[in-house]
C-alpha cells in the first residue's frame, strides 16, 4: 500500500480504496452501488500506472 501511495499518478485512488475500504470494514458502512463503481475505477487506474 505505501509503495502504491508513493506514485503520485495512483496515490490520489489507493487513497480512495483505503478509505472506502475502512468504511466497509470497519465503519459499519455498507458499500453502495456507487461505492463500487469508485472501486473498480481507482483499481482500473492503478492497474494503468502500474502496468
């Protein structure tokens, strides 16, 4: 995770990831359909920059 961050192209959507990540996990936030779709974006760009 701090390597990812560390790329300032990807740090902005790890940071995205985390925090939807926490909420989910430990907030007691249930992840909405638009929660998703923010997911597979940020995953998608980080996928690009570390491709």
């Amino acid at each position: 995770m701090r390597l990812l961050a560390r790329h300032s192209d990807a740090a902005t959507d790890v940071r995205t990831l985390l925090r939807l990540y926490l909420d989910v996990r430990f907030g007691g936030h249930r992840a909405s359909s638009a929660d998703v779709a923010r997911a597979r974006e940020s995953l998608r760009a980080v996928q690009e920059v570390w491709s």
